[in-house]
C-alpha cells in the first residue's frame, strides 16, 4: 500500500520512527562515490521533525558538512520492520546553551572534558524530503499474513510506504 504524508502528518510519521529507532546511518558527501557514512545516535527530534546530534568539531562529518550541508539520514528497526529516509540540511553549533540541553551522559565516552570540552559541537538536520516504509499492522500480525498468503497463494497487504512532504 501506497500513503503520502504531508506536513503535519508527515512530521509525525517521521517523529514516531526516528524516536523508536533511535541510531541512524549519517550520510555526507552525497555527491561523491563512496559515500561517507557512519552511525550516530540521535540526541533529540524536535516537534518540527528537526533531528539533533551531538558531534565532535573535529570529525570528518563536522568538516564534510562546513563543506557542502546537504545530508542524507537512514533509520532501520528491523526488528519491527520500519525504515525510514531523511534528506535534509545540516547547521553546525556551537552554543553551550543547546549543548547542555541535549548533552546525555553516553556522550563522555567521545568527549574528554565533558560538555565543556571546546570540540563539543551539534548538528541540528532539518528535513527536506523522506520516504518510509512500515508495516501496517506491526510485526507479528505482518508475519502471520505473509504465512497465510503462501499458504494460500494470494497477495498479503501487509506494508505501507510513501513520500513524506514536508
């Protein structure tokens, strides 16, 4: 099944993933083979489906992005089978007042000094574009449709995808 999503619906929808999914792939450099990703863990998605991370000054993302801001996120919770992509425009801060609001103890391991250490940064990605993917009635109702269409050779209509317009 097919389901656009627009503004307030699609904000929400990105909201409810990303919250419960929680650790994403990072994508720079997205006019350039390969592509330069890696894992992060999002801090925060605000109520405008912004997403917030904290990063490091001097990472390659931090310079990747002073370079050219457009970025790519992917989330999978395969385990529920919910995916999501998100192309946005990425802002690097600096401001400790934004710092300590989203600073969580899990974020020492990367920072000697704490959220005082002066390469301590954020990256707020506002989304552009998205598409998901989800299953329509969770997993295991998911599953127990696919068994029973190869059982029966019919047709499971068991996801939901769409373009998120925001």
């Amino acid at each position: 099944m097919h389901k656009d999503l627009n503004n307030k619906e699609a904000v929400e929808k990105i909201i409810s993933l990303v919250k419960e999914i929680k650790t994403g792939i990072f994508v720079t450099e997205l006019t350039k083979t390969p592509l330069q990703s890696r894992p992060m863990g999002i801090q925060d998605i605000d109520d405008d489906g912004n997403l917030w991370f904290i990063s490091s000054a001097n990472s390659n993302k931090n310079f990747e992005i002073l370079k050219d801001n457009q970025v790519q996120l992917f989330f999978a919770n395969n385990s529920s089978s919910q995916y999501i992509s998100i192309y946005g425009t990425a802002s690097i801060y600096k401001d400790q007042s934004i710092i300590d609001e989203l600073w969580t103890p899990v974020a020492k391991a990367w920072f000697e000094e704490g959220k005082n250490d002066p390469n301590v940064t954020v990256i707020k990605v506002v989304p552009s574009d998205a598409y998901y993917w989800d299953t329509k009635d969770g997993k295991v109702i998911s599953l127990l449709k696919m068994a029973g269409s190869a059982l029966f050779g019919n047709t499971a209509d068991i996801g939901v995808e769409g373009k998120l317009k925001l």
